[in-house]
C-alpha cells in the first residue's frame, strides 16, 4: 500500500510538468497560426457580402479555390511554386473571415466567386479548385462560363462522390467540439500525426512514408496549416451538406480546357467523381493514379509539370 502512495505521489509531479509543457508547446503553436493569418488577406464588400480574400504574384489571374479546413492561406499555400499568374485566394463560405450565409449551396459559392472578380476589377480567370473547392469552381465554370478560361480539379468532390453515412447525434456532437477546439485538434496532431494523416488529409501513411522529405514535410505543412481550426469550423461542418447536394450537371455545356486529377486510394473517394466529370466535359483530361491519396503523395515532380504546362497554355487567352 504504502509503495503504491509513493508512486501516485511520484506520478503527481510528472502529469503536471507533462501538462505544463503541453500547454506550452500548445500556447506557442497556436499563436504562430493565428500570426500567419493576422495580415496577408483583406475583405472584399461585394454585392453577395463580405468575401476575405488574398492575392500574390502578378500576370494572369487565377482563381484558386481550397478544399475543406482551409481558407485564403490554404489556397496560397496550394499556389506555391505557380509563377506567372496572380493568386486569388478567397476563403470560402463559414472559412475563418468570410461569413457562412443562409444560402450557402456551391451554387451560390460560384457566384460569390464572381462578385469577388468583380469587386476586384478582373474578368476572365482560370480556376483552380482542390477537394471540397471543386463542387463551387465547377458551378463557376458553368454558371460564369464567359469568365471561365480553364478549369484545373485536384482530387475535386464531385458527382458520382460517395457522401459517408450521416452522423450519429453522439457523433456530431463531438465533431462539433473538436473542430471548435483549437488544443484537441492540436494534440491530436502532435500524439497522432499517422492517424490524422490518414482521416483528416485521406491519405494513406505508407504513401507519405515513402515519400521523398520534401513531399513529407509538405503533408506534414497541409495538415499544421489546418490551424486555428475553429474560425474554420463553420466551414468544414458545412462540407457535407455541399457534398449531400451533388447531382449530375450538364457537364457537356462546358467547353473550356480542363485537366482533373486524383488516385484511386484516395480517402475521401474523389476518384470516381474525377474521372465521371472528365468524361462528361468535351475534351478534358484526366490523369488517374493508382496511389497517393487525397495528397497525391509520390507524384510532385510529374504533376507540377503537367500544372505548369496546362496553365501555361491558357495565359494567351487570359491577356
């Protein structure tokens, strides 16, 4: 018994150096990701709200689109590397500045696309949208095709995107709670980072193991660029009801060039959904991988090459 005392006594001192270094290394990671979205971006008031956005670059416009858990800086980030053109990343509806509306279909994103173009003084872009910005960057194609001059899909969730089962009332609940709380989402990125890699960003741990160091610390960037997560946490439980909603469209009445992208392991199962929409879009291109997640881990030297000459033949029509 009394061996037993001495060792709770002794555990007492340990939990609480264990959680004053958590809440250290936890006040030091949040505030460097509140710093990196403290400047850089700006709000548009446009005729369908306020929309915040970021630009970088100059030449060309091109309209980047994020996925779920992003935002401007998101959008930034997925543009690295893309010169020649000016970055226009606008943070979706419920993402961090921009507010979640009543009508908040990706319908209606599409437009808030547009009036974001038109606050901004541009006309024709190429639209670049990754996962969850795919549904909206598509309905911009269609709903604006004048001011679309190509459309570039990464790992895009469209129609035929098999949704997951709806939530339990339990389930939901938690979810709720851990997309408002900035410290589990950060702990559970610092005790689990395999099992975030494999739910969060969908893609499969052996892949980013495999990889080269640059495209591991690039995943690895993707998933602390999530945080804060609670400005985006309007957002991402918005998703599913953007991905409940998709229907066929009339894809054919799309005549821009297009390049779609995605891996048949993808976690979030956009393959089927790519492959649909590049067939049904008169002359666009689909590259089909059989591995590298919804990061498409192991193919960044290829598939930067294809970005850059896809879009690099749609600057003439951008002048």
């Amino acid at each position: 018994m009394k061996a037993g005392r001495r060792i709770s006594a002794a555990l007492v001192p340990m939990a609480a150096i264990t959680a004053l270094w958590a809440g250290a290394a936890f006040h030091h990671d949040i505030t460097v990701a509140r710093n990196r979205l403290a400047s850089g971006s700006d709000i548009a008031q446009t005729r369908c709200g306020p929309i915040e956005y970021a630009t970088h670059g100059s030449g060309p416009p091109l309209l980047v689109v994020h996925g779920a858990g992003g935002g401007f800086d998101q959008g930034l980030m997925l543009a690295e590397g893309l010169e020649g053109f000016r970055i226009i990343a606008p943070s979706r509806f419920g993402y961090l500045r921009t507010p979640l509306p009543e009508d908040a279909s990706a319908e209606a994103q599409a437009d808030a696309h547009a009036c974001l173009l038109d606050a901004l003084g541009v006309g024709r872009v190429a639209v670049f949208g990754v996962s969850a910005g795919g549904p909206s960057a598509l309905h911009f194609c269609l709903r604006h095709a004048d001011r679309c001059a190509g459309l570039l899909l990464l790992v895009p969730m469209e129609y035929p995107f098999q949704t997951s089962p709806r939530m339990s009332p339990a389930a939901s609940w938690l979810m709720k709670c851990s997309l408002n709380s900035d410290f589990f989402f950060w702990a559970a990125m610092r005790l689990l980072p395999a099992r975030m890699v494999e739910t969060v960003l969908g893609t499969p741990i052996a892949a980013v193991r495999d990889a080269t160091p640059a495209e591991r610390r690039r995943v690895c960037a993707i998933l602390d660029s999530i945080l804060p997560v609670s400005p985006r946490a309007k957002g991402l439980l918005h998703e599913g009801a953007i991905a409940r909603a998709l229907r066929p469209l009339p894809l054919e009445r799309i005549a821009t060039p297009t390049l779609i992208v995605s891996a048949e392991d993808d976690g979030y199962r956009t393959f089927a959904g790519a492959r649909y929409t590049a067939e049904h879009i008169r002359g666009a291109r689909f590259i089909g991988y059989s591995r590298g997640g919804h990061m498409l881990v192991g193919h960044a030297k290829e598939l930067n090459a294809e970005i850059a000459t896809f879009l690099g033949s749609l600057k003439a029509s951008l002048q």
